[in-house]
C-alpha cells in the first residue's frame, strides 16, 4: 500500500544489503535498498517516509556523512547505524545527534526487526502528532486578534475577571469571547484547548 512506512537499507556491500532487504521483506515489511548513500540521497526528494538503516563503512559518503545531509535536506525519518565494533564510539557520538538506534555487528534477526519496528513506531507517532498539530494551528488561525488574546488568558489558568482587567473589557464580553474560542477550537472542555495549545506550541 502507499501509505505504508518503507525501511530504506543503505550499504555497499551487496550480500550483507540484499540479506538484509530480505529479511525485512520477509517481516512483512516494505523495504527499498540503496547501493552507496550517494544514491540514497538521489531517491530522497521522492522518498517514501518510514525509517533508514545505514552502514557506516562506505565508499564516497560514510554512513556519519549521510546523517549530515539528511539533517540539512529536513529528512526526519528515524536513523537506524550498523556498525563493526571499531565503529562503536562513532556511533555513540551518532546516537548524541539524534540517531534512533544503532547495531553492532553481528547482529541477530530479532535485534534489528525489533530496532526496525521501534523506529517506525516512533516514526508513526510523530506523523500522527504532526498531523494534530497541524489541525490545531489551522484552528488557531480561524481566531480573531481579540480571541487570541482571550485565549491565551486562559491558558494561562486566568480567570474571566482578570482577562476581563487585562483587556480592559467587560467579563460578559470575555464569556463571549471564550465560547467564540471554544467553538471554532473544538474544544469540549478549558482542559482539552489547553492540550490543544501545548501541543501548537511544541517544537516541530
């Protein structure tokens, strides 16, 4: 399906790539393979979202270079590292930029099924947030200047009175300002528009 998540495997070695691609396949996991990052980066701007599993070792671009790029390009699909041993400390400091996971070879099927699925996990999570924040900041637009001002006094625990004092306004024209806000947020109760907000206001 189109909307599946797809896990991109990237290494130069062709037996070590093809097995790998494989056993995803066989997960029931939808999986695209890349012989160098240089051609991983090519695909990227038609890229379906999911996760990436990268070697570190490889010719024209290292693994720790393609993190670079993909940072930079806004690429923010989960990193999977494989690494030898005499990678490890590379992939700790990888791990410290934000990389989801990394598996040091050898590896075993279950250990990176389950860093595969993890990721997508999260990756899954965070598009289902996107798409919420999304909805909310649409919202928030559909407010007046006035309704912004009303609502950000109730997110900040105030109460109509004070709001009222603030604005320099009476407290009835504050209650129909909060269910103006209320009715085009959506919002059901004060608790569930002050989720929404937080939410807004989290970093992308």
């Amino acid at each position: 399906m189109a909307n599946e998540p797809v896990v991109h495997v990237i290494d130069d070695d062709d037996s070590a790539r093809q097995s790998l691609a494989f056993l995803i396949d066989c997960a029931g996991l939808q999986v695209r393979s890349y012989a160098s990052a240089v051609e991983f980066l090519e695909a990227v701007p038609d890229m379906a979202h999911g996760c990436i599993v990268t070697d570190v070792r490889m010719p024209e671009m290292s693994g720790i270079e393609l993190l670079g790029r993909l940072k930079a390009l806004g690429v923010r699909d989960p990193i999977i590292v494989i690494t030898g041993h005499a990678d490890v400390p590379m992939a700790i400091q990888a791990m410290k930029e934000g990389v989801a996971d990394f598996i040091e070879k050898p590896f075993s099927d279950d250990a990176i099924l389950t860093a595969i699925r993890t990721a997508l996990a999260r990756q899954s999570d965070r598009a289902q947030a996107d798409e919420e924040r999304a909805l909310v900041n649409e919202r928030l637009a559909t407010l007046s200047q006035r309704e912004r001002e009303v609502l950000d006094g109730l997110v900040e625990g105030h109460a109509n009175k004070v709001i009222a004092f603030d604005l320099d306004i009476s407290a009835r024209t504050v209650e129909v300002y909060r269910a103006n806000v209320m009715a085009k947020m959506h919002a059901r109760s004060l608790s569930e528009l002050v989720r929404m907000v937080t939410i807004a206001r989290l970093p992308g």
